[in-house]
C-alpha cells in the first residue's frame, strides 16, 4: 500500500509529486576543479546482539567529520535507511568538534516497536553473519554499514533500546572498531601501497582504571588485488550454500590470516595515548602491513573478526590497573592463553565482523536511498554522487520540496524542506571514463509526526533505453507494492533483478509484500522486428531498425532444424532501416535476426 495521507497519523498531509518527463532542475556542472580525494572506504560489519536485552536500533558515531563525508550506507536491514545528523560541541580542551551519528531506528507505533533485534539464543559463530542480512529471520545480530571520504578521528558503535518511556537510548557499546587506510600513491615506479590501522575500542567515558577493557582481533585480508568494483553491499560474510553470494572478498582466493589473536586495549597512562582517538599503549592498535597494488585503482580488501577477552585482568594490585594479563592465544586453536594461562580460557564469544574495502581510485557511484526528510527542519547535506577525483557531470529530473536543492557540483542533496509529502528525483551523473549512471530516489518529508514503518522502493531499466519503469516510491510495510516494465520498441522484457539475483520471471509487473527497501532493476534484451513489404514481381524486402546494430540477417530452410546459415541478400540501408531483398523463387525460407 502506497504511503498516502489516508494512512499517516491525522495531521499529516502529503502532496504527490509525480515525476514523469519534467524538466532538468540542474544540468551540467561548472567546469571548476573539485578537490582531488585519496581514497575511499566503505565498511559492513555482522554484530551480534551481546546487551542482553532486546533491541531496537544501532548507532554509528563518527567524530570530526560532516554528513556530507559521508558516501554509502547499508539499508537493506530490519531498521532500512538510517537518519544522519550532525552534533558539535565542545571537548575539556574548548576545541569544538563536529560528529555525525548514524541512526539506525525502529518506530514505536503504540502498540510496539517497528522492528527489533533478538537476544541470541547461543553462541553466533562467525561464519553466520550471512543470516544477518536476511530479514526473514532474526537470531540476536544485525548487519549494518557505512562508508566515508574523510577519515573519522575515531568510530564508535552502540545497540539501542527502549529506555522504558519508547525512547531509544544507548544500551551499550559494541567492540567492533574500524580500520584507518592511508594510501601512498604510485610514483617514480613504485606501485601504490595500502596499509590499514585497527585502533583499540574506544569506551565513550574513560574508565577509572590505567587500561580499558581488553578485546581480540583476527586480521584476514586478500593477498592478489584487482580493480574489480567493490560495492558496500558485497561485503558481505560468505554463505556457504550459495557460492554466488556477495562476498568480502570480491572474487579472490588467496587469503591471508594477517594477525591470528591480536589483543587490543588501550594504555591510558601511555606516553603516546592520543586522548582523540583512544590510541595508547602497545596493544592500542593493531597495524597490518603495507599492501602493495599492482594498479593504482586496485582495491584491497579486510576481514576483521572481534572476540570477547575473558582471560584475567590485573585487577588486584594497588591500585589495580585493568590491564590483560593472558597477552597471547596458544596456536592449538583452543582459546587458551599461553605460559601460566595455559589452562585458562581467554578467548570468549564472537562479538562481531567488520568487512572493509579500499580503493585508491574510488569508482563514479550513487548512493542507494535518501533518508527521510522533516518539514522546517534543516535536513543533513546527504552525497548523492559518489566520485574519487573524477570531473563527473550531474542532472537531475523531479522536484524536490520547496526550500531544498541538489548541487551538481558536489552530488549533494540539502536544505530545510518547506512541504510535506512523497517526492521522486532522477539523478543521472557520468565521467569521461565511467559509464552513465541513474537512480530513482523516493523521497519523503513528513510534518513531525510519527509516520509508520516504510520502506522504498526504487526502480531502474537496464539497459536504460530498454524500456521504463513505474512503480517507484514509499510504501507502509506490511502492504503491496507493484512494479512494472514496459519495453520500448526493439526490446522485450527478460526479469526483475536485486543485486544480481533473479526475484521475478512475471511479465513486466512483478508485485510483493513490501518489508524492506527494494531497488530493482527490469532487465531488457535488444530484440528488433523484422519487417516484410512485397516488391513485386517476385521478391519481399526484409527491414530492421538501424539503432540495432550487429545483427546479422540468418535463414533456414526448416523451422524446426538447427541449420540456421547467414542469409546472402545484400543488406543496405534504406532511410533508418537496415534492408534485404529476398526472391521469392528460391522455395520456402524462414528469416531471423540473430546478434553473435
């Protein structure tokens, strides 16, 4: 069912902003250079629900940088598209900084929680985190993502819950942390290196004791590299019963287990603790090796596995210092410790898995949603266009409510809405260098009130001049959604597509039960007609459009044989058709394009 107003709480009113074949709102870019970019990462991360407590949304806090830093997000969850937000404030040293939280959140709908996360019923093993992104199921994990341009000072990670009044609050911090790429760029003959920097997990306060709590890490990372495009959503925990899944490590088989326990904790008396990001002490980072690239566009990628550190702490002398007394994990596999903890279990749950990418020449992209929007309030700058330092030019079909804007210089999308109700914009950016790309963007803009739980769903034919699509928009969830594909002249329609993966073989129109965002793409096949004029006396010529090129004119002297041979009727062309006579004297004949 379509989000109208019928179905909204009372005092909400939308106007329908249908988008069909409206003028350009912002065309081509200025011919200004943009500020070149180094690199560019995205990270999906598989954690495990370990608050004892059900949950209800996931937090991502990102300190000193924008909203406008930020490039993907993974949406395709319990929780959808996260709301991005700005925070500044004031640290004890008056510097002012400026964080961006990314919030992945239920709705309470008076009767319940939108959505939640389950307490888990055992132990999750990591090689489950594929499950997580199935939203038929929920077992005590989630899978959330985000990417970014500008590197955070540090990344924190916390689950949500109902603090009793259906708020959501911070329930507790997840030890799962993010790596810092620096990337060197190819010269004088030397190729271009990546390395990656696991930091320590950061407690949001510092904690009254020398050292924070410990952590383990297990490093896995890609040993060959290629420039194979590498997408937020194909960082993704292998399944093992469907080998063409997404997966991490984006079409390598060689492995490497870079760091096998690795602990992690932060030294706060340290003579290098870095009271910004929490770096301290030997064990505040782990630092991975430099990472060679045969090309400059190669990407690398990381697999970082978090454990629970159960060993003992020195928590008994005076005063006790917290710090990790069983340092190593003995190479039995068993998750005992090593010396005079050999007997001692130090190794404890799976807290999670943060799969990364690098690139150090960062493909032209767009972002998969827009988050909802709220009328009289400043809406966060949100990247649309994702580029590396690529002079891309930018359109946009549509309207956008009154008072925002789409820049096409940058991709971004900002303002502070002044209407309420559904929207559609068409973004389409391209590169001397990357093909053309387009993506339909249903936009929302309530009036304040809560809305009901709803997801998107976005269309797209490919190829693009293969035909159109309808069917593009918000929808409550829980209700009906409908797609379909209509093929322009010269093609017929093959499947709905999602990531790849074949969701609908249904003629055109394809309808579901809408529960999560949808970005489906109707798949088109080049299939020109054959037309046929008599030519008197005694010949047919045979047309074709000419905007199809490559088809080679065969014949058969049986339609239900193989022996298709290439017709040998001169083929000319004849106005905007390709054309071949054909006698009629030479017996009976079957005729079909064919393209090799």
């Amino acid at each position: 069912m379509k989000i109208t107003f019928q179905n909204i709480p009372s005092g909400i009113r939308f106007r329908i902003s249908l988008l069909l074949a409206t003028l350009t709102v912002l065309a081509l870019t200025n011919s200004s250079a943009r500020a070149s970019q180094a690199y560019g990462t995205v990270n999906n991360f598989d954690t495990v629900n370990d608050t004892s407590n059900v949950c209800h949304g996931f937090e991502i806090e990102l300190d000193d940088i924008h909203p406008s830093d930020i490039t993907y997000t993974f949406d395709y969850n319990h929780y959808g598209t996260p709301q991005i937000t700005e925070q500044a404030f004031q640290d004890g040293l008056l510097v002012w900084h400026t964080n961006v939280l990314v919030d992945y959140r239920a709705v309470w709908t008076n009767t319940g929680w939108s959505a939640y996360t389950a307490i888990p019923g055992g132990p999750i093993l990591p090689t489950a985190g594929h499950q997580f992104t199935n939203p038929g199921t929920n077992f005590g994990g989630e899978h959330f993502g985000v990417g970014y341009r500008t590197n955070p000072s540090k990344v924190l990670y916390f689950w949500m819950v109902d603090n009793g009044s259906h708020t959501l609050t911070r329930g507790g911090q997840v030890n799962v942390t993010t790596p810092v790429f620096t990337y060197t760029p190819a010269a004088l003959g030397v190729p271009a290196v990546a390395a990656a920097v696991i930091p320590a997990p950061v407690p949001p306060v510092r904690p009254p004791y020398e050292f924070s709590d410990a952590s383990w890490v297990k490093v896995i990372t890609t040993t060959s590299h290629t420039n194979a495009e590498v997408k937020i959503g194909d960082l993704m925990t292998p399944d093992p019963n469907d080998p063409s899944a997404k997966d991490w490590r984006n079409g390598q088989t060689n492995l490497e287990v870079e760091a096998e326990w690795q602990l992690l904790q932060i030294d706060y008396n340290s003579s290098d603790y870095n009271p910004t990001n929490g770096v301290g002490g030997p064990n505040g980072k782990f630092g991975g090796g430099n990472r060679a690239l045969g090309n400059s566009d190669d990407v690398v990628t990381y697999r970082y596995e978090y454990y629970a550190y159960v060993g003992p702490y020195d928590d008994f002398s005076e005063p006790p210092t917290h710090e990790a007394l069983a340092a190593s994990v003995a190479a039995n596999g068993t998750f005992f410790g090593t010396g005079i903890y050999s007997n001692t279990l130090v190794v404890g749950k799976f807290l999670g898995a943060q799969m990364s990418a690098m690139a150090g020449s960062p493909p032209l992209g767009l972002i998969d949603h827009l988050p909802d929007g709220q009328v009289g309030v400043t809406y966060s700058p949100r990247t649309v266009v994702i580029a590396g330092d690529t002079n891309f030019i930018a359109t946009t079909n549509g309207i956008l409510p009154t008072g925002m804007a789409f820049d096409a210089a940058s991709g971004l999308v900002y303002g502070t809405p002044a209407d309420a109700g559904e929207f559609l914009i068409i973004v389409t950016v391209t590169a001397s260098n990357s093909p053309v790309l387009t993506k339909k963007y249903p936009f929302l803009v309530a009036t304040g009130a809560v809305l009901p739980p709803h997801s998107s769903v976005d269309t797209l034919a490919s190829p693009l001049n293969g035909g159109t699509t309808i069917g593009d928009g918000v929808y409550t969830n829980g209700t009906t959604a409908s797609v379909t594909a209509t093929p322009a002249a010269g093609f017929k329609f093959v499947n709905w597509t999602e990531s790849g993966t074949v969701v609908s073989h249904a003629v055109s129109s394809y309808t579901f039960t809408n529960i999560i965002n949808r970005s489906l793409v109707a798949n088109f096949v080049m299939a020109p007609q054959l037309s046929l004029t008599v030519q008197p006396p005694h010949s047919l010529a045979l047309t074709w459009p000419t905007n199809f090129s490559g088809f080679q004119l065969q014949q058969n002297s049986a339609l239900g044989t193989t022996n298709w041979v290439n017709a040998t009727s001169a083929v000319n062309i004849v106005g905007t058709s390709y054309q071949a006579n054909v006698p009629t004297t030479n017996g009976t004949r079957f005729f079909r394009l064919m393209h090799p």
